[in-house]
C-alpha cells in the first residue's frame, strides 16, 4: 500500500498490531524508526521497551 509512496514509517508505540510493522514493510524495503508510548506504568514501560528492543 505505502511501497513506492513512502520512504519510511515513524511509529510511536510497539504495542498491539503496531509491533508487526518491521516485518510487513521489510520485503518493501520501506524504514522503519520505532517509538516506544511510555507513562507511569512501570510494568507496561517495561513491555513496550523490551518490545522495542
């Protein structure tokens, strides 16, 4: 849908459907750059960090 559109895809969060995103623009060659949503919830920064990674 993006391929040719669109260069890269800057994400704010990992979490959900939204960590699939490297693996689906990867054949499309299309960049990637990653976020990570973080708050005052230790356990779930801790997740979305470790998704992150």
């Amino acid at each position: 849908m993006l391929s040719g559109k669109a260069d890269a895809i800057r994400t704010y969060t990992v979490e959900g459907v939204f960590e699939e995103i490297p693996a689906l623009a990867y054949p499309y060659k299309i960049n990637i750059a990653l976020g990570a949503w973080l708050d005052k919830d230790q356990v779930k920064n801790q997740r979305e960090v470790e998704t992150l990674i």
